[in-house]
C-alpha cells in the first residue's frame, strides 16, 4: 500500500497542504487542528500521523449498497450519507469490526426523510459510534471551523509553545516537547534548543513528552532526529496489514519511503496558506552520538505524542519514565465534506521499531513513577525527572 505520509491532529487540521496528506490526529486537545499525521492522495507525504492519518479528497469509493431511502428524503441527502458511510467502511481501522449492512440500515432510518446534509447528521453520530474508536469522530461545520488556527494562543495573545531544553546538573541534557498546537516556528525552535544543549557534551538525554498531547508528529520527530539516529523508527499499519514505515536518513523523515518535505504549500481543501520550515530535515550529529535516552510520559502524553514514544520504543539504550499514556497511538485522516464539516477516520495503528502494534491502549512506562502537574510546574523535586536521571547517570555513556 502506497500512503502519503501521516501526521495531523486537531491543532494540525489545516496546516496540511495538499491533497492526501497524512496528518497524525489528537483528540484530547480540545478543537485546535494538530493530529499530528494524515494520508492522502496524489502529492507528497507529509501529513499521516499519530491519531490523524491526514487530509485527503473526499471522494470514497462505493463500498456496498445502501438501503433505498423513502421518497422524503432528497437526492443531496441520500449521497451526502452514502458517501460518509462509504468512507467508513471502506477507511476505518475497524471496518471489519462492524456489521455494515445492519449499520446502513439503522443510518438510513435515523436520517428518514432529510432534506438537507445537515439533517443527516445524527445519522452520521450513529455509524459513527458503531465504529467505536474513540480517534474517529464528525464535526459539523461550527466545530470544525473552530478548528482553524491562529498564530497565538487563544485569549492570551501569546505565542504557541515549542519545545525547550536545558542540561540538568552537567551532564544530562533534558529537553521538553509540547502539542504541536500551531506548527509554524516549532521544529525550527526545538532543533536550535537541541544543538544548544549538545554544546555541553551531556553524556544522556531525557526527551520529555508529559505535556505532549497530539499534533503533527514529523515536526516532533525532525526534533529529535539527533537523538532517534538513522533508521528504522516505527510505522502504521492498517486493516488489512498493509504497513507504511517512519525512517530517518540523515536527518531527512520519510513514511512508506517518502520524504517529508520541509514546507508545505497552501491547502487545497481549506484554503489555509502554507507552512514554512514544517521540518528542518534535521542532520545535526550530538558531540557524544547514540546516547541513552530516558522518555518521560503521563497521561496526556497522546497520539503524536505517543507517536514520539514509539520512535524510541526497541532503541537500544532507551528507557521510559512516569506514567501510562493517554491510548490514541493511532493514524487518523480528515476529510473535509461539502458543507464545511469534516470526518476523522482512524485508518492505522502504529507500530514500533520491532514491529509491536500499539492502538487505543495506553502505553504502561518502562519504570513507573507517580508524579503530579505542581512537580512538572516547579521544575525542581520532579520524581520522574528524578528516577530518569538516576538510571542515566548509571549507563556506561555516563562513566566515560
């Protein structure tokens, strides 16, 4: 199967540019486009992702009949439904979870007699919960016009957060990736803070991803390129087995052998102007290479930030801390529908280095350490920043 790359999430819905863009998807950032990670269809990889599997044109292929619809309900209506049950049967993760015949049947009934798109709405909700994947979910347009991001933080006329580092002591470098809320600036920030850290030699590195809670996962990983190294690092697989694999080569991100590219052009599907440095192809070498590396997670460690978690999963050195994750390590694909609202689907589940399948489970840590929101605030007393540097401090990298 030929994917173009995953990665959006809801804060990353309309940064996709493009048609058939994998975007990695995030539901637990309450309405701000970041799914991190979406597929698509005929331009280059650069959106499918943790919970978002990208942006892609609307246009299902029939999958099955649907039941004959009563002479109330109009012909728009008939096709806007058929069309929405066929993307879910033909594209979900879990299309062979669902008796779609029975499904049809109950969607057709709830929508008797429509006359407008918007009046099958419900019946739309009802295969949708059929589905029954908590990253797959419609909006109707109010919300998903919500979805469109600004380059400042709501109410706050702040900038969004990028990702930060520092060295810890002298000799372990920490650095901290948020949601990729608003893409513009992040790897760009978070590659200068890693190189900024490395001028100190630290001997390990703890990557913290507690306050990650979904995005665009190619952004993420351009960041931590440095310390993932060239490879294999994960991939999605769909229903049918058809896996697309995460690789880095010299600091250039690839899935299903094609590469990320560092900006993407404006989006045909929204209209929204393109992104600019949306990865640096981040080549950087650390002064001290393949260094161990502890992962801290929580639960809102989510979908591109679980997506973060899994490149380190089966790395040799590699070590997680803190908490299960959220449990939405999974690829999802927007598709904007005629009347302004839009359907997520979740088309893949990731998969690690190994091969391990990772889904809606959370994601239990190497080494659990309870911690609370005041020990991530206060920056000092951290237990899981704590246990991380002890086991650290006690690798050979350390003791050279």
């Amino acid at each position: 199967m030929k994917w173009a790359a995953p990665a959006l999430d809801e804060e990353d819905l309309v940064t996709t540019g493009g048609r058939r863009r994998v975007v990695l998807l995030s539901v637990s950032v309450a309405l701000t486009v970041g799914l991190a990670t979406a597929a698509g269809g005929t331009s280059t990889a650069a959106g499918l992702g943790h919970g978002g599997v990208g942006v892609r044109p609307a246009d299902a292929v029939a999958v099955g009949p649907s039941p004959q619809p009563s002479a109330d309900m109009s012909a728009a209506a008939e096709l806007y439904l058929t069309h929405v049950l066929d993307l879910l049967q033909s594209k979900s993760i879990d299309k062979k979870k669902v008796d779609w015949p029975q499904v049809r049947r109950q969607a057709f009934a709830e929508a008797d007699g429509a006359r407008t798109t918007a009046d099958t709405y419900d019946a739309i909700d009802l295969a949708v919960k059929a589905v029954d994947n908590p990253h797959t979910f419609f909006l109707r347009p109010d919300r998903a016009g919500a979805l469109v991001p600004s380059p400042e933080v709501p109410g706050t006329g702040a900038p969004p957060q990028v990702p930060s580092g520092r060295l810890l002591g002298q000799r372990i470098g920490y650095v901290s990736l948020p949601a990729t809320e608003k893409i513009p600036g992040y790897a760009r920030a978070g590659a200068r803070a890693v190189r900024t850290v490395d001028a100190s030699g630290p001997c390990g590195w703890i990557v913290d991803l507690r306050g990650d809670s979904g995005g665009a996962v190619w952004p993420k990983l351009d960041v931590l390129a440095p310390l993932l190294g060239d490879g294999r690092l994960g991939g999605f697989v769909d229903a049918d087995g058809n896996e697309a694999a995460w690789a880095l080569d010299k600091g250039q991100l690839s899935v299903d052998g094609e590469v990320i590219p560092k900006d993407l052009p404006p989006s045909i599907e929204t209209g929204e102007s393109g992104i600019d440095d949306y990865v640096t192809h981040n080549a950087y070498v650390l002064k001290r290479p393949r260094p161990p590396v502890a992962v801290l997670t929580g639960p809102e460690t989510a979908s591109a930030g679980e997506a973060a978690l899994i490149a380190f999963r089966g790395r040799p050195e590699s070590r997680s801390f803190g908490l299960p994750t959220a449990g939405l390590a999974t690829g999802n694909a927007s598709y904007p529908l005629n009347d302004g609202a839009l359907l997520l689907v979740t088309e893949a589940a990731d998969v690690d280095r190994t091969g391990r399948r990772y889904a809606n489970t959370p994601i239990a840590p190497d080494v659990r350490v309870a911690f609370t929101d005041r020990d991530m605030a206060r920056g000092t007393g951290d237990p899981a920043v704590a246990a991380a540097r002890k086991w650290l401090e006690s690798r050979p990298a350390c003791h050279q």
